[in-house]
C-alpha cells in the first residue's frame, strides 16, 4: 500500500534559525498545524511512517543536535485572542501559536494588574503553561483556568483544568511522562480585575528607589516597562547572541541542606517555599562558589549579568552548550552536592 503524504510537508529544514540558542541540524520532516485537522494529520503520517515527533514552540527553550531531528518537527501555529470581561474578572481565551509578550502587552493596556511581571519572556502563548513561567514573584499557572489540548495517542481534543496540569515550579503535566501525547492548541485565562501590584523583589523595589518613583500610583504598564528595562540589562538580547534564557532550574533543597551550604558560603540566598523547603539561586552559587560567572569556553558562555544564562555567542555547536552545560553541573555537584536539573530541553541525539 501507497503511504500517504501531507501537503505542506517540508523535508531537511534547518532547526537553528527556529530556536532562539542558534544551533543543531536539520528536521527531516517540518509541517505547521493551523488547526486540529493538521495536527491529525501530521500525527498519522508520522504514525504510519514510525517515526517520532518534536512539538516545537518559539524554540526558546529548547537546544536542537547538531544532527538535528530524525523525525517530524511540528510547529502548532493556532492563532487567535478572544476577551471577554465582565465587574469580576477578565477572561481571555488565546491560540497556543499567539506570541507571549504581545498577549502579555494586550492584558496590561486593560488596566489590570495580572501578568505584567512576566513581561518579555520570549516564546509563544502554548509554551507558558509546560513549565509554568514564573518571574519576579509571579507565576503563569495563577491565572490558567483551562488547558485545551490534542491528545497524539487518541487524536481527541481534551480540555484540562487548571488542577489537573499538576503545575508546581518550572513544572507541569507537560513535562512527564503522563502529559508527553498532549499537545497544547489553546488556554483560557483569568485574570480577577482586583489584584494588587507584586514589586517584592530586588531588582524591582531597588529600580523604584533609583527612580524615585512611587510604588502606589504605578500601573500595570508601569510595571511592564521595568521589568522590560530590567530584563534587558540583566538578560541577553535575542536578537544579537543565542540563549535560552535560564538554563538551569533553580534548586529546592532541605531546610538543613541549605543551612549547611550557607554557613559554608556566607551570604548564600535562600527563600522558603514552606517550612521545610528553600528555594536557592543557582546563579550565585555559579558566580560565587563555582567562579564560573563569565566563564568561557570557546563560542559559549555562562553569561557576566547573570550566570545562571548559558549563552551561544556564534558559530558553535550544540555539542559545545552540552559540553558546558555539563561541566556546570559536575562542578556545582562536586562543590555543593546539589543535583541540577536543566530548565531547557536537548532535542535528538547527544
Ligand atoms: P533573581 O530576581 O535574581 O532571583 C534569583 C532567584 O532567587 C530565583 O530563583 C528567584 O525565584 C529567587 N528570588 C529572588 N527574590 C525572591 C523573593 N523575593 N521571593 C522568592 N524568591 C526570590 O532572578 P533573575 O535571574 O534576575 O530572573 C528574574 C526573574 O525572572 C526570576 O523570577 C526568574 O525566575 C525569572 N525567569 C524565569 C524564566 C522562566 O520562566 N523560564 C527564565 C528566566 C528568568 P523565582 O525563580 O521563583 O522567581
């Protein structure tokens, strides 16, 4: 029997140029889904040719193989932003291919303090909720109400809600091995209209002190707009050198672990998740106790404003960011005894 094909099936396309670190080969099939009939196709022309499939996002969080992708590379491209409000709340309900900063920018004109502290996060609307974007003392999951996805085992479209995409830190449903078939098409967000403004952090409370500016009259796309300086001051510009942003998840450890390794290291962070848990930054113990803040070797980098940034400053290979990558963690296990775990993926062979 003839196999089928798929219109709109692209063969060997180069991977680097789609992801924001800028390296790895080749997917040997590409297809974008517009919609769910799409993704029941490229499914089972995958299925009937046994090979395996990549979902790729915005391609921000993820380093391709140098040998790329044996198998089909699916870009779900679902687009569009209904808003609908009401006295209570604002609900938005958004394609998973709608780009993340550009939904973040249309919530903050609505006057409504939501998700403006997640301004700036390269990636598309579908990625957020994988690993539940969290930034300056705001996480995405606190406004998802539901989760709509197509199931690549049963091709049926399921809804989740909020409570069953099983989010904790940097984490999701998604990420396991009991979420791997779902592939995200579109989210439905609330965001109550009386929330206050979340400015705890360093680096916010000290940019409204530097600014002499007052913390009770700012508004949401006041805020938005400092944490679009302050991120890029402290983050890497996408546009002139590759990154995927954090690299590394942030470790939770023991309240005795940590207590140990701070009266080790004098000075180490630690913020309690609850009473037996602290949440510690890797980034300083990269700066502080492994040295590495800066740290070079040949085209990539533990970037110098924030070291917990592995960054890819041209003409390398996906080999040379695991390569680093895991001397990282060897080196902050040998010091340290935590055990790292990466915020990116590895797509294909390494
Ligand atoms: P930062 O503000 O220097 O914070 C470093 C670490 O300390 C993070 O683990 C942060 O927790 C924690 N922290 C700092 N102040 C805290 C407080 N008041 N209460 C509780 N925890 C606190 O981090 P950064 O590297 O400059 O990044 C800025 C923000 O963007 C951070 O929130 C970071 O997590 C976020 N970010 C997120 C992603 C992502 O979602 N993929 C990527 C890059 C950066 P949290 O991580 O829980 O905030």
């Amino acid at each position: 029997m003839r196999k089928q094909t798929l219109a709109g099936l692209q063969e060997h396309v180069p991977l680097s140029s789609m992801t924001t670190m800028r390296v790895g080969g080749p997917a040997r099939y590409f297809y974008i889904a517009r919609n769910h009939k799409a993704l029941e196709r490229a499914f089972s022309f995958a299925r009937e040719h046994r090979i395996p499939v990549f979902v790729l996002g915005g391609g921000s969080n993820v380093v391709v193989s140098d040998e790329g992708f044996p198998g089909l590379v699916v870009r779900p491209d679902i687009k569009g932003v209904q808003v609908q409000e009401n006295g209570v709340m604002l609900r938005a309900t958004v394609g998973a291919g709608e780009d993340w900063d550009a939904f973040v920018a249309r919530i903050t004109d609505k006057k409504i303090f939501s998700i403006e502290n997640l301004s700036a996060i390269p990636g598309t609307v579908g990625a957020a909720p994988i690993q539940n974007i969290g930034a300056y003392g705001v996480e995405v999951q606190e406004f998802i109400s539901r989760v709509e996805v197509f199931d690549a085992h049963t091709f049926q479209i399921r809804t989740l809600s909020s409570k069953e995409c099983l989010f904790g830190y940097r984490d999701s449903i998604f990420k396991k091995p009991e979420g791997k078939n779902y592939v995200i098409t579109r989210m439905v967000f609330e965001f109550p209209r009386r929330r206050a403004i979340c400015a705890e952090y360093k680096d916010i409370r000290e940019f409204i002190v530097r600014n002499n500016l007052n913390p009770e009259t700012l508004s949401p796309k006041n805020v938005r707009d400092i944490i679009i300086k302050i991120r890029s001051r402290k983050f890497p510009d996408l546009r002139t050198i590759g990154t995927a942003g954090s690299f590394f998840k942030n470790p939770i450890l023991p309240k005795e672990k940590f207590l140990a390794l701070a009266h080790i290291y004098r000075g180490l962070p630690g913020y309690p998740i609850n009473k037996e848990m602290v949440k510690v930054p890797l980034g300083w113990i990269i700066e502080h106790v492994c040295g590495k803040k800066g740290f070079s070797s040949g085209p990539v980098s533990m970037h110098d404003k924030q070291a917990l940034v592995l960054v890819h400053r041209g003409g390398g290979r996906a080999r040379d960011i695991k390569k680093l990558a895991d001397e990282m963690r060897s080196d902050i296990k040998r010091q340290t005894g935590i055990d790292t775990e990466f915020e990116v993926s590895f797509v294909g062979k390494f």
